[in-house]
C-alpha cells in the first residue's frame, strides 16, 4: 500500500481535485476553479475528477469525468469515492483536495455545514434509519473523525463547534480562510449607469425595487422565505418590486408558489445561472438571503463591496461581514416570517440606506476580503511539504507488559524516529499513547474472542483502504498485511500438536486458520519477520511459504536489562518491595499468558523442591493474565504461602536483578524475549527447547534447556540442582553477563525491522 512519493519545498506538485458536480455557477465550484488557476500560475499540476461536468470543457483542463454507478445519488456518491480512491491511490498525486465529503481525502474544502446536526435536529428519528443517511454520515466522519488526518479548510467558524462536538475534530485540523471575493464585485464608478441599462433591458421604470436572490441551491438559501416577504410587502412597495432569481436548481416549485402567492409578475427566474452576476450586484436595490443552512455566503460579501444593502440571516457563514461593516440588516438565528416580512420593508426604505452603501465602498480597501485563493494554496503547499508517510500497524491489544506488545512499540517508535508518522489499529489499549501516534481503538463487542478478531478485521481493512500509508504492519495475522512480524507461533502447528480433532471443527479453530492463511499461503504477498528459526520450518510445512517472503530478526533487546553497577542497590530494593528476605531464594516466572508459559509446570517443579530448599525460596509470577486457576493449583499443591502473582511490572530491570532463578517451562513460545533479559542481566534460566529465544540460553551456557519430549520430572530435576548449586548459579550468571557485552546483534531488532519495512515500500 505505497503512496505516492511527496515533494518538496519549491518543487513541482501534483493535486487532485475531487467534486461530485460541475457547473459553473456554483460558490464551490467557482472556488474550486479559482484554486486550480493559482496552483497552475505556480507551476503545479492540478487533475479534476468528477461524477458531472455541466459546462464546456476547456482544453487546458485536466478533467475525468468518472462514469455514474448506482440507482440512487448517495450510493453514485459512494461508488464514485471508491473509484477516485482507486484513480489517485497510485498516480503519484501529492496530495487529493475534496470539495465535497468523502473518504479518502487529504485536505476537505468545507463548503458545507454539520450534516449530523441538521439530521439531529431537523429531521424525524426514521429519517436516520435510511441508506441515504448511513452513506451521508459514513462520508463526513471520515473527514471530521477525531481518527481522521484529513485538514478542513473553513470558510468560517460558524460551523466548527457542531464537528467538534459530534466527532471530536482536533482544534488544530482546522485552518481557517479569509473570503475569496473576485475585485470585479466592487462597485465601479458608473453604477448609475449600470442601473438605468439594467432596467431598461427588462423593461422596468426608473423608480423600481430591484431585489435578489442569488445562489444555487433554492430550498435552504431560503428563497421560500424571500417569496413570502415580498408577497406582504405594503401595495406602494409591492407595485414597485422586482425579484431576480438567479442560481442553478430547479425552480419550478418556487414558480408555482410565486403563482399562489400572486406575484408570479413580480418574479424572474434565471435558473440555470447567469454570468453577468456584477451587473445586477450593481443595478438592484436589495439582496434577500434568509439562508436556512449557509456555511459561508459569498454573495454577503459580493453584495457589501457592490455597495447593495442586504437582508440576511444570522446563521450564515459570513454574516459577522454585514454586521462587521454595517451593510444591511441581519435576521436572528431564530427565525421569524413576520419579523423578516417587517425587515424586508426595511431594507427597501430605511434612512440608513445611503449609509450602508458608503459603508461598501469602505470593505472594498479590505485586502482581507480578497485573499482565500492564496491562503489556500498556501495550505495546500504546506500540507504537503511537511507530510510524513504514515506506516499501520495492527494489534488486537496492546499493554506495556507483553513481549509482542513490547517490541511492537520498540519497532513502532523506531519508524517515527526514522521519519514516519504512526497509526496503530487495535481493540483495547491500555496505556498512555505516545506522543504523535495516533491510535485508533474499535471497542468490539462480541461474546467470544474470535469473532471479536472477525470483526476487528473487517473495521481496520475498510478503514485503512482510504488513508495513505506505505505499508500495514501486523503484529497478529490478520488479512491485507503487508508485513507480518511473527511473534505468535504457527496456529497450525499448535492446532495439530496440541489439539483433538473436535477442535478443528470449531469455528474459532476455522477463523484463526483463514486468517494464518491469509498471511502464509502461497498467494498472499505479505512479508514476514521471522524471530526464531524453527518457525520457517513449520510456517513452510504447512503453508509452502516462499524463502523470499520470510526474513530472521534479530532479537530487540533493551540495554537497560543488561547488569549495571547499581545492581545490588536494584537487587535490594525489589526484594524489600517484596518482603524477601536475605536468606531467601526468589525464583520468577515473567510473561503474560500463563498457559502457554507453563505456570503449571513451573508451579509444580517448585512444589518439588526438597523439604529445606522450598522452605527458603519464594516464587515470583508477573504477567498480564487470569491467575485464578493457578491459584487453585498452587492451594491444590500447599505452595501458595510461597507464591506471588503479580499483573505486571514496570521495573523489570530491577527485578532480574532481584531474582536467583527464571523458570519459564513454556509449552509454546516464539520467541521468549524474557530469557535473554534473564541471560545478559546475569540471571540463570531453566526453560523449554521450544522457545526460540532458548537456544541464546544454550549459546551464553545460562542455564538449562529442556529437551523435548517434555517430562515434568527432568524440570524438576534441573530446578532443584540450580536451587542447591551455588556455584553453579555463579558460573552460569558470569557467562550471561559476557555473553551480552559480546553480542551487539541482540539489541538491533527496531532498527533492522524498519529497513526490512522500508524494503519492503520500495519493492512494491
């Protein structure tokens, strides 16, 4: 899943521009082509797509008119963000700009206003159980999620509160722009000119009230309202009055209702737009915008700098503008008919009138009405000069205890120091977030675990498919993995060693087998980080997974398990932290997951011990796991006055140096990073031959190693020994020691995996 490469400060960059319809009427669409001329006069290229371009094709144009899939307009919409995403996703685009809400997209140009509040609150309960408002939301939470990396350019403020109250918008994804108003909207000196042609061209008298309605999208501009205002305005105004309609929309409706109302006459209708806009800015009397929903409003401002007294209401974008330069008369937020009836007459006659008009000519000297385009561009430069590629990881959990979850992290955090920005998907996160990653958590409620993985699957996949990362990393196989970091045995082989053949007709045994598949077969590209040897024999005995696509780590050992000078001060303090005394004996057992560790094994060996070695030694338990039934155990065995079970530790370093022994029998281990802590830290190791990690303890001579078939005896044989033998103990924890000074290539793991994700980026 590679993006394409960014550029540079300077450089040449290529954007994408994505809007559902095209006319040129429109205030988005208007922007949208103000914006590609200035990318295009800075030297950048600029692509369009769309579902609809109703206008003549320019050559100089870059435009895909992507072909209409579905019967109703929400799923042309969904089909058509799933096709631009497909379009741009390896096209080498720097950066993809939405005019409207979509998935997908690196910057929004917020044109619209909150959808979720107006379904929530102008609409019925039954409007939100429709396909039409499951795609509508769908589309603006991937914007405006607090998950999201999307910018939103805002055209105002008005509108910011709702998103962050319905998605929790980060403050800091907001970049706001000025108006972008075009000079040609500033009244010119021969207005009165304008005005008498204006008129005579449709056949009006001297002394008419010219109004207008301008913009497209006739229902919530609220021409509804504009109409009912005029239709009570006072028989001396109302003989005089004249409304231009001038917008792309359907107006058919508003005809029949100008007909009811009796001043269909009164009325003209330019429904498919105008390109003589300033003509009429500079030739009316009045502008009536009682907007239902209006984010900004650009004709406010068009209509200010043409000197044109406007009515509007308080709830659009660019209303402060009005207020700001004294301009006209502005409705309160809650509506009133009569009241704007009243304001109407107002506005055709007030005394302020002729204020208000030189009120105008004063915002024309306003450099900040005029600036969008540039700021915008600006933005767009900058978003993409200081982009990071973003690399996914995915866990179904993640805690500061368990070995996965902990190199995880060592390999996450090496990635951000290598330049990434980092986006984790899990299920449950039970720590502070490091700073700069962004963590996405799908609380999944389900009765069991596998289909909690199911479902965990399906949300990150369709999740992931719309953000530009380089590459998706696994640390749990999961399917669309580009890379899979091994740190769980294989599923298979513990399936067939270690289970009936009932099991394998369950359906959590048939899940977790797919989704093994879906990373080892021989069809699936995934990468995969190998730490032990022994797991490319059984991965390939059962899946013939290609020797190309399985590369050995190293282990990612931390220096600071390593024996430093303060050990005895750190031996003292946890022992005193346990209540150990000095003639005591503390052996441990550490890792999360007690089964497979083989608690029980561990828990019996050192109910073994002889009557005086048990009496003098204490047994440590610490991992992230249930301990009730080993607790019945060890009642079971008369041991339980010597254990201690504790949920985890964060000072590990201290505690290797405060134990005697590590007893780790494990059933099953990948890896065991545990035991080379053990071993460098100088602490001595009994453990099992399938650990991967347990040949280090055979290398550095640490310890004991139990050979398969495992016997509960020969465990107990070896504990007991290493429990009596002093000096054995003393050689084995000497050897451990030199052993880490000697083996630079324990500590590389982080840095070797983010070359082989790397690797992996440039090979796609």
């Amino acid at each position: 899943m590679v993006a394409g490469a960014t550029t540079v400060g300077g450089a040449r960059m290529k954007f994408a521009f994505v809007i559902f319809k095209y006319f040129p009427y429109g205030g988005i669409q208007r922007d949208m082509m103000k914006l590609v001329d200035e990318c295009k006069a800075r030297g950048h290229e600029v692509k369009i797509f769309t579902l609809r371009w109703e206008a003549d094709m320019d050559p100089d144009l870059d435009v895909e008119v992507m072909p209409i899939v579905g019967l109703h307009r929400h799923s042309q919409y969904d089909h058509f963000a799933e096709d631009v995403r497909a379009a741009t996703r390896d096209a080498g685009f720097d950066l993809v700009l939405g005019f409207n809400k979509m998935p997908g997209l690196d910057v929004y140009y917020a044109g619209d206003s909150c959808y979720l509040q107006k379904a929530l609150t102008q609409r019925d309960a039954w409007y939100r159980l429709l396909p039409r408002f499951k795609s509508f939301a769908r589309a603006e939470r991937a914007v405006f999620d607090q998950h999201s990396s999307t910018h939103i350019l805002t055209l105002s403020s008005s509108e910011v509160p709702s998103y962050r109250h319905h998605y929790r918008t980060q403050a800091e994804r907001f970049h706001p722009l000025p108006p972008g108003i075009e000079r040609d909207r500033i009244a010119p000196d021969d207005v009165a000119d304008i005005r008498r042609e204006l008129r005579a061209e449709f056949g009006l008298a001297e002394d008419a009230l010219v109004l207008l309605f301008i913009g497209s999208g006739f229902i919530k501009k609220g021409l509804d309202r504009a109409l009912l205002a005029i239709q009570q305005l006072p028989e001396d105004l109302l003989d005089r009055v004249h409304l231009f309609v001038i917008g792309r929309d359907k107006s058919e409706r508003f005809e029949r209702m100008a007909l009811r109302l009796g001043i269909a006459e009164k009325v003209t209708f330019f429904s498919r737009g105008r390109d003589d806009v300033p003509r009429f800015l500079f030739a009316a009397d009045g502008l009536v915008h009682p907007a239902y929903d209006e984010t900004a409003g650009m004709i406010i401002v068009e209509a200010i700098l043409a000197r044109l007294p406007a009515l509007i209401t308080r709830n659009c974008g660019y209303a402060p503008y009005l207020e700001q330069y004294d301009a006209g008369i502005i409705h309160p937020r809650e509506f009133d008919q009569e009241l704007l009836n009243r304001q109407l007459v107002e506005l055709l006659t007030s005394e302020q009138r002729a204020q208000w008009q030189t009120n105008g000519r004063r915002a024309a000297t306003d450099e900040g009405l005029f600036g969008l385009v540039p700021k915008a561009v600006d933005y767009l430069e900058g978003f993409t000069t200081e982009r990071k590629p973003v690399l996914a990881f995915a866990l179904y959990r993640y805690f500061p205890f368990g070995g996965l979850q902990r190199d995880f992290m060592k390999i996450a955090l090496a990635s951000q120091a290598a330049g990434y920005d980092i986006l984790v998907y899990c299920l449950s996160w039970e720590a502070e977030i490091p700073e700069g990653f962004q963590v996405i958590v799908y609380e999944v409620e389900r009765l069991a675990n596998h289909r909690r993985y199911e479902r965990f699957a399906r949300l990150y996949q369709e999740d992931v498919r719309w953000r530009k990362v380089e590459a998706v990393i696994g640390f749990n196989k999961l399917p669309g993995l580009d890379i899979y970091y091994a740190a769980d045995p294989c599923f298979e082989h513990k399936a067939q060693a270690m289970r009936n053949g009932l099991y394998r007709r369950t359906d959590r045994y048939r899940l977790l087998a797919e989704f093994e598949r879906e990373v080892f077969a021989g069809t699936s590209a995934t990468r995969v980080m190998l730490i032990a040897p022994e797991q490319k024999a059984q991965f390939q005995q059962y899946y013939e997974t290609s020797d190309a696509r399985l590369t050995m780590m190293p282990p990612g050992l931390s220096r600071d398990r390593m024996r430093g000078e303060d050990w005895r001060v750190q031996r003292q303090r946890v022992r005193e932290d346990l209540g150990i005394g000095d003639d005591e004996h503390l052996l441990v057992l550490i890792g999360s997951g007690f089964i497979t560790k083989g608690l029980d094994r561990a828990l019996r060996c050192f109910a073994a011990l002889p009557g005086e070695l048990l009496r003098s030694s204490r047994f440590l338990v610490v991992g992230q796991d249930n301990p009730s039934a080993f607790w019945r155990l060890a009642r079971t065995l008369e041991i339980e006055d010597r254990v201690i079970i504790q949920r985890g530790r964060d000072d590990i370093p201290d505690l290797l140096q405060g134990a005697d022994l590590m007893v780790h029998p494990a059933y099953m281990e990948s890896g065991g990073m545990v035991l080379i802590e053990a071993v460098v830290a100088g602490l001595p190791v009994v453990t099992t031959s399938v650990c991967g990690f347990a040949r280090f303890v055979r290398e550095a001579d640490a310890g004991t190693v139990i050979e398969e078939p495992f016997a509960q005896q020969r465990l107990n044989e070896a504990v007991a020994q290493a429990r009596r033998d002093d000096q054995l103990r003393a050689r084995w924890s000497a050897n451990g020691i030199a052993f880490g000074q000697q083996r630079d290539d324990l500590f590389d793991m982080p840095n070797q995996a983010v070359a082989f994700i790397e690797d992996t980026i440039d090979a796609a």
